[in-house]
C-alpha cells in the first residue's frame, strides 16, 4: 500500500475503482437490491446470506434510503438517499483488514499521508435482531468506514462468521475528492462532453422526497400497508410449496421481501412523526419478528446451508 | 531462573477495555503459575491497541513436587466405600499402603507429584487464560470457535534463560505460539523474532511501538503541553480523554490546530464537548480570555509531511461539526428571542417524562409548587422559585442539547443569561440536577437548595406512585442517587424542613398526574395517596441517610436511637442528634452513664411487669432514706435543668453533657441503695426515681436501641 493511486476525479470513479478491487479479490459483485432499504445491510445477499454454514464473498452498492435523514437538498452533509458500499465475506478472513485497507489504496487514500484508526463501535441493527463487533475506520479523524464482525443475524448465532465492511460513498467521495458540499461533488468525469455533478443528478430528488417523506406521505395508506406487508410475510411463510422432486420450497426470500417493506414503511411513518416514543419500541419489535422468522426460515433452505428440508 | 515473556496480538483492542485486561492477563496467569506450584520475582503487564503483553520475571524452571497422603476406610470396610476412596484418589486397589491405626488397619493413599516443567505449566495456564479470559465482550472470528475481544492472530510465549531463549510450544485452536512479533501497522516492517522482554520492548520501539501506555500517556501529555505552550494556550488537562487517546495510538504523534474564527463565540463547553466526544481532541484556552481557542489531536504515525495532511483532514472533520454546533447553537438563540424560554418550557408537552406521568412539561407545576413551599420555609422568595422552575429545563427543547445530552443546564444556563435572568436563577438550570456523583457539590443557595430539593422529591414520589422502587441491584431510574443528593443538599447547608408533608404532598400530585395519564374511569378514586407509602419513602430516605452515616462512622444502632424519636423527617435534627450522641458515646462518662441508664430501664421494667403499673410520677425526695438517694434526687433536678432548654434550642450537646453529669450520683445510687425494699412507700418511690433517670435519658435519644 505505499504505491498510492492516482487520485480519482469523481463519485462514480470511486465506485468503479471499488467495484473492481473488490472484484479481484474475489467478491461476486452483485446489484443493488431491487427494493427500498435503510442500509445495505438489509440486501439479502446480506441479510440471509451471512446465514448458515455455507460460504460467501460479494460486494455491491446499494442505494439506502433514511426519510428523517432528509434536508431539501440543503444540508451539505445530509440526504435521505445515498449510497453504501458492501462487502460481504464468510467466513471472515484472517487478512480482512489488510484487504480493507487496500481498497482505501485504491480509492486514493495514501496510508502513507492518512491517520487510519479503528475505533471501537459495536454494531447492532434492532429490527434485524442482528449484532456484531467492529470498528469505525477513521481517516484523519473522520468516520470513512463500518467494519463489522457478525456474532448473531435474525437471532441466529453466525457459524461461520461474516466479515462485513460498509463505506458510507458520498462522505468517503467528499473527502477524497476535497468537497465540501454533497450537491458540488463531480458525479462523472468533470472532463466529461456533459459533466454532472451529484446536484444535477440528486438534488430535485432530494428536493421532493424530503416534502414527501416529511409532510406529504400519507400516514393512513403507509400504516395499512405496514399490516399488509407483515400479514403477508406470515403467510407466505406459513405456505412452504413442494417441488416436482417432493422437496419442500420454503419461500423465506419473498417474505424477507415484506419484512424489508415493513422496515421501511416504518422509517416513512417515523419520519412523518406519528410514531411516539413507546410505539416505536413496539413496531421494532414486529419488524424483528418478521426479519427472525425469515431468518429461521432461511436456514432450512439450501443456499441457507440446511439442504433439503423435510 | 528462566523470565517468561508473553504477547497476544490481536486486531484493535477497544481503548475502554485495555486497562483491565493487561491487570486480567497479570492476574489470571500469575495466580495460574502460583497455583502450579511455581514462583516468581516480579510481573508486569502492558497494552497497546494491538497487543497485551506479559513479562514473567525470576519464574522457578519446575515446580516443587508434592506428596500428598490420605487416609482412607479401614481395611475390612464395605467394598463400597473402598471403591469410593480409590475413585477419589484415582488408585488402584495395590496402590494403596496398609497401616495399622487405633481401630484396626486403615488404607493410605499415598500420592506423589513430581516437580513439573515450568514449560508445561506455562503453557497450560496461558491456553486457559486465553480460553477463559474475562472482556466484557468478546467474539468470534471465521470459522473457528475461540472467542476474543477482537480477532486474535499471534502468540508469542517463550523462556529465557543464560542458556537462551526458548518457545514454550503451545497452540490455542490453530495458534501456534511463536518467538516473533510485529510493530506498527504501517510504520513498522513486517514480523520479527525476539529473545527476551528487553530486547522485545527494545525492537517494538524501533518499529514504532510504545509498549507502556503510562509512557505514551505522558509523551502525549508533555507534546501537549509544550505545543499549546508555543502557542500562549495552555492545555485544558483531561485525565480520561488521555487514557482513552493513548489506547488508540501505539506511535502517539501529536499535532495541534487552532479552531477557526468563526466559532470562537459559542459557548467552551460546546467547543470542548463536541469536540472531545466526536473527535477525541483536547482542547486548550487562551489564559488571558478563558476562551477554547485551540485542539491538540493525537496521531498514531509520523509522516513525510509531519502531519500537515491528516491536520489538514481533523480540522475539516472539525469545521463541519462545529458548523453543526453553530447552526444548532444561533438557531436556538433565535428561538429564544422569538418564542421566549417560557414558551421553550411550555413546548415540553411534548417531550415525554414517564409513560404514565406524562409529559415534563406536567412536571412544571409539580416542581413549582414544591419549591416555592420549600424556598418559603427556608427563609427565601417564591418567586425566584417559580422563575427559575419555568426556565429551569427549556433547553431539552433546544438543538444544541439534542446534540450533546450531556449538556443539559450547561445550555440552559446560557440561555438564561441571555434572556435576562439573574445569574442565580440561571444558575439554577445547572444546579438542579445537582449533585451528579458523590463528588459533585451540592447548591447552597437558597431558591437553589429548594429547587434541586423539589427535584429529587418530585422524581422520588413519582416512582413511588408507579411503584417502581429500587429493589436489589436493579435501579434503571437512579432512585438512590436522587434520595442520596436530597440528603446531601439537606445534611450540608443543615436545612430544616419536615420532609414527610413535602412527600405527601409530591405522592399526592403525582397521583393524580397517574390518574389523568391514565384516563382513570372511577371518578370516584380518591386523590390523596395512602400513608403508608408516604412512611415507606420516608423509611427510604433513612436507610440511605444510615449508609450515608455509617460512610462518617456513625454506629447503626446509634441512628436507630435517634430514628426513633419524634421528628425523624427532619434529617438535619436527626444527623445532629446521632452526631451528638455518637460522640458521647465516645466518652467515658457517655459509657458508663448508658450502663446506668440500662440497669436503671431493666429493674424499672421488670418491677412494672411485675406489678402490672407503670412507674412515671411521683418520686418525692421526702421518702429518701439515703445521701445518695438524696444527691440522684438533685443530680437529676439540676441535669434536668439543664436539659430542658438545651433540647429546646436543639443544643444536643448541651443536653448530653447534663446528661454525663448523671453518671456519678446514678453509680453511687446503684451501689448504696436497693430498690427492691419491703417498705411499699419507698419501694415505689424508688422506681418512679429510676422512672425520672429513664424519662430524662430518654428526652435526648431513645438509649435503648443501643447495642452492648
């Protein structure tokens, strides 16, 4: 790592430089998940995937979206959606923090200039019934990385253990790319025929889904849809189809679908503030029920490593 | 003698955690060692945020051989039972010696343990160390199942002696410990081999490891100082912050900056909390200003532009922060200007306090009336009282604390000052939580007092409508802390008031808080709040006020005697009276006098037993038959004298004084005089003499709940 880079010139060049360190270290790369979800976390290839015995390397990048993070496209710092990259290694390796820092490497951080620090932060997700021991990565004192061992995901003790890294992108962009402003920052070449900044692409976004997320989102249909998605979640779990084989077709990952939709739909009803105090507690607690149940499930299935259930 | 030197390297140790493991790892494995039968010279445990390390000095090379011998059943006991010793012994039945005993033959065990390697020893406590090792919280890794406070990776455990160094073979779930070690993460370069503790510490230094964290601690500590020096600041010294910082740093590297302009005017205490709790900064201060003009952070590595890139990085971490702080900091202000810290405080309504109290906003007026009444007793204003109430917790509504909690009252304090309050009202946005800890002062004000006062009563009796009391260890809502700071506040500036009418009355209020929280659909339900309750907090307070005094060295059975006396909800008397009588109970006279008092009670209680009367009035010094009589007769006259106004003024030293006074005349009464006489008439004039040394003894504290 005492090679340093070339320094990268924009949002979109971190990712693919990421997309390709991770690729050559052996991560399937994978897409974002097709759904609305809070963190990366909640991607399946994740999620369920961190489950059972059976290994696993991938890394992606997920669009995530946090509604009370939202600040009109102001805030220099805020955005009620943003990106996170993902990586995913089961079980962790010996040399995961190594391969970490290499991917800073490739971004253009020089160690060889930086502070690089891991300090201390216990990861804990209680809608997923998930924990973990790990670090935030500081650079020169900013928070550029989550670096997370998980012990336990849906209530399940994790054998083997995942490795999970988490690079908050536009933060790590800004800092790379010396930007002070999320809005400025070069989302393309800034040589580019048509240069884009991160403001072109997102800040109309921003501008509408802070109204909607905070003042418009129609908190009736939002809590109807939240019982919805948790009914069905139950039933679909409650429903497992054989194969032509006579093997029974547990279907966890459409129900995680509606447990994913249940956590959001909560983020969107917090947002909109007619959740109190005590209620919160208790729809995190639904929400956990279903992410455990989907767990449980998963873990009877082949790719969670149980085979062929009976 | 060989020194033994052991490392677990391992990913980065939480900072928090680091003290106690290195005195785990000392502790675990020298007890280990000595329990094997090993000695040593001297021990010393270090940590970095990598590493734990252990150096063993002047260890014995084997351990000393025990014979053991054990007596067993006789020879011709039942074959269970010698089946059963040779379980225990794990010999068989040739193993054993026969001896010949007083009752016949008996077996004997005879056990020899040779003398053990130091080696295997070492290397059986290290893997059980390792295996059993008490972090807070620990994890696992991969694929494997050991578990540790992060990642383990290497071992190193080896013996030296003159003849050299040796590795201790060993492995703990695939580790196998080695004699090698590696530096700094990216100073360093790449793994070495060591051959003793000096030459270990000696490497470490080169590739840019400070062991001892006490060392780091003190280089940060006097980089620190001397940067802020050069600057004309001067270093706001930080002892937990520097402990932490020196666990995060193995090559510490300190770098200072100066904060920039446009944040000089918030509040320090922002200034250095933001910057402590998110960044681990020091902050220092322009002595002639008293303004947090700068920040000293700690690097862990040199670099080729001597730090001027990763400043570079701190200080924009710091801008973006302190612009927070600031947008939270100047929007308040303007809310304040605009809606008024009365109206803040109104906006709590919508701040929960408890689930089924309500908001804190419906503690205002709880708070108010508790304070005004207490101010009122005590000699103050109400309406200072009530201002300071209104005020006193606006800032939870502001960004600033949403923030940084732990600024609450810091916050409200400025807010205050800016409005337009006094400096002693506003003082009291700080001062009511107070005090915090058992280090923390107490106010001493006197609309302070009463406010913090009505605090910890409106807390306590609130909990006690609940009925979530303190039961054990378990005391989420730190209901101890509150009684132990009303005491405190009460005890220190000696405030009379009687506590139990402020807790009936604070039960009351939040009853009927409960009720109306409740929706409660019996109209009927009466407001006031039972008794026994109010007695039950009250019998709370006193059990905190006797450890309190047993902390000062106040006998149990001495505040038991004072418990018992009337006025005991006015804590202030209480204190003063045990003080008083503990201190007499330090004197001769004090001694001897309970002695009398006690022989006097019992002869005067078994004879009222007896005769089914109680002796109380009457004593006339006419019937006196004796000098001595006569002289208790004016002994008691004169400390009664005395006494009576003393106890009216509360002078409890005074009345115990006239009290030792007695001891004389009582002892000589006891040793001239039998009170068990035939003739009737002095008989009973006797008694209702004693009666008179019991009701006078009994004015002061109720002697007879002293032990002994």
């Amino acid at each position: 790592m005492t090679n340093a880079q070339t320094a990268p010139r924009s949002f979109q060049e971190i990712i693919l430089r990421l997309q390709n360190y991770w690729a050559a270290q052996g991560c399937a790369i994978l897409q974002p998940y097709d759904m609305e979800v809070g963190a990366g976390t909640f991607h399946p290839g994740t999620t369920l995937r961190s489950l059972g015995s059976r290994p696993w390397a991938a890394a992606y990048v997920q669009p995530s979206r946090r509604p009370t993070d939202g600040r009109y496209g102001e805030n220099p710092n805020r955005l009620q959606h943003y990106y996170q990259y993902q990586v995913l290694i089961k079980p962790s390796p010996p040399q995961l923090q190594a391969l970490y820092l290499g991917s800073l490497d490739a971004i253009g951080i020089d160690t060889g200039l930086h502070d690089i620090r891991f300090v201390e932060d216990d990861w804990e997700s209680p809608t997923l019934g998930a924990w973990g021991l790990g670090w935030e990565v500081w650079c020169d004192g900013m928070e550029v990385s989550q670096f997370t061992y998980f012990q336990q995901v849906g209530g399940h003790d994790c054998k083997p253990v995942s490795g999970e890294l988490t690079y908050g992108l536009e933060r790590l962009a800004m800092y790379v790319l010396g930007v002070d402003h999320v809005m400025d920052m070069p989302f393309n070449d800034p040589d580019a025929p048509i240069p884009l900044s991160y403001g072109d692409v997102f800040r109309q976004t921003e501008q509408e889904y802070s109204r909607w997320n905070f003042d418009q989102a129609d908190t009736e249909m939002l809590l109807s849809h939240f019982k919805d998605a948790e009914a069905e979640c139950e039933r679909i779990l409650a429903a497992p189809q054989p194969d032509k084989a006579g093997r029974t077709i547990v279907m966890a990952h459409p129900a995680y679908d509606q447990a994913i939709k249940a956590s959001h739909l909560f983020n969107l009803l917090d947002a909109r503030g007619v959740i109190s105090v005590t209620e919160r507690q208790a729809y995190i607690g639904r929400v956990r029920a279903l992410a455990k149940k989907c767990a449980d499930a998963f873990v009877t299935t082949e790719a969670g490593g149980g085979g062929t259930a009976a | 003698m060989p020194d033994l030197l052991i490392e677990l390297f391992s990913e980065e140790i939480p900072a928090r955690m680091q003290a106690k493991a290195r005195e785990d790892l000392k502790r675990v494995v020298t007890d280990g060692l000595v329990e094997a039968g090993l000695n040593y010279a001297s021990a010393g445990a270090f940590s970095t945020p990598r590493r734990l390390t252990l150096t063993v000095e002047g260890l014995t090379a084997e351990s000393r051989p025990v014979r053991e011998e054990r007596k067993g059943p006789n020879t011709s006991a039942p074959p269970a039972a010698i089946e059963g010793f040779l379980r225990s012994t794990g010999l068989a039945l040739e193993q054993l010696e026969r001896r010949a005993d007083k009752k016949g033959e008996v077996f004997f065990a005879v056990i020899e343990k040779p003398g053990r390697r130091a080696q295997a020893i070492v290397a059986e406590v290290l893997e059980a160390a390792i295996r059993d090792f008490p972090w807070p919280k620990s994890m696992r890794w991969g694929s494997g199942s050991l578990r540790w406070v992060r990642p383990l990776h290497s071992i190193l455990c080896q013996m030296t002696t003159e003849a050299g160094a040796e590795v201790v073979p060993m492995s703990v779930d695939g580790i196998e410990a080695g004699n090698t070690t590696e530096g700094h993460r990216f100073m360093g370069a790449g793994r070495f081999a060591v051959h003793s503790f000096d030459d270990y510490r000696a490497k470490l230094l080169r590739a840019k490891v400070m062991l001892d964290s006490a060392e780091r601690e003190a280089h940060i500590l006097a980089d620190a100082q001397n940067a802020a020096f050069a600057a004309g600041l001067e270093l706001v010294e930080d002892k937990g912050l520097l402990t932490e910082v020196a666990g995060l740093v193995e090559w510490p590297v300190v770098l200072m900056g100066r904060i920039p302009d446009a944040f000089l005017d918030l509040p320090p205490e922002v200034l250095q909390t933001s910057m402590k709790e998110h960044q681990k900064f020091f902050s220092l201060k322009n002595p002639a200003t008293g303004r947090i003009e700068g920040f000293v952070t700690v690097a862990n590595r040199e670099t080729p532009d001597d730090g001027a890139t990763i400043l570079k990085g701190n200080l924009k971490v710091l801008s973006a922060r302190l612009s927070d702080a600031k947008f939270f900091w100047e929007n308040d202000i303007r809310t304040v200007d605009s809606d008024s810290l009365g109206a803040m405080t109104a906006m709590l309504a919508f701040v929960t306090y408890q689930n089924s109290l309500g908001s804190i906003w419906d503690r205002i007026p709880r708070l108010s009336s508790l304070s005004e009444q207490i101010v009122s007793d005590l000699g103050g204003e109400r309406k200072d009282a009530k201002e300071a109430c209104y005020i006193m917790k606006s800032d939870l509504r502001t960004q600033t604390v949403r923030e940084f909690p732990e600024l609450q009252g810091v916050i409200g304090r400025y807010l205050a000052l800016h409005e337009g309050h006094s400096a002693h009202i506003a003082d009291i946005c700080v001062s009511h939580y107070a005090p915090l800890g058992p280090s923390d002062a107490v106010p001493n004000e006197v609309t302070a007092i009463a406010v913090s006062l009505a605090e910890k009563l409106d807390t306590l009796t609130g909990f006690w409508v609940l009925n979530e009391k303190p039961t054990g260890s378990k005391d989420p809502y730190a209901l101890r802390r509150s009684a132990i700071g009303a005491i405190r506040i009460i005890v220190a500036n000696q405030v009379r008031l009687s506590l139990i009418q402020y807790i009936r009355q604070g039960l009351m209020m939040n009853e009927s808080a409960r009720q109306r929280w409740a929706l409660d659909a019996n109209p009927n339900r009466s407001e006031t709040f039972p008794e026994p309750e109010a007695k039950d907090l009250l019998a709370f307070f006193h059990d905190r006020l006797k450890v309190h005094l047993r902390d000062e060295g106040i006998r149990h059975d001495v505040i038991d005697a004072c418990l018992a006396m009337p006025g005991n909800d006015d804590l202030t008397l209480l204190v003063k009276r045990a003080e008083a009588l503990a201190a007499f109970l330090k004197t001769e006279d004090g001694e001897n006098l309970i002695q009398g008092f006690k022989r006097a009670n019992n002869i005067l209680s078994q004879a009222e037993a007896k005769d089914g009367v109680e002796y109380s009035f009457g004593a006339d010094v006419k019937f006196a038959e004796t000098d001595e009589e006569r002289a208790l007769f004016a002994a008691l006259d004169a400390a009664e004298a005395r006494i009576t106004p003393a106890m009216a003024s509360e002078d409890f030293g005074q009345a115990m004084a006239a009290m030792a006074s007695l001891r004389a005349p009582i002892d000589a009464f006891f040793e001239a005089v039998q009170i068990n006489t035939d003739n009737a008439i002095v008989r009973r004039n006797r008694l209702n003499l004693l009666s008179r040394i019991r009701q006078i003894c009994l004015s002061v504290a109720d002697l007879t709940r002293l032990d002994g």
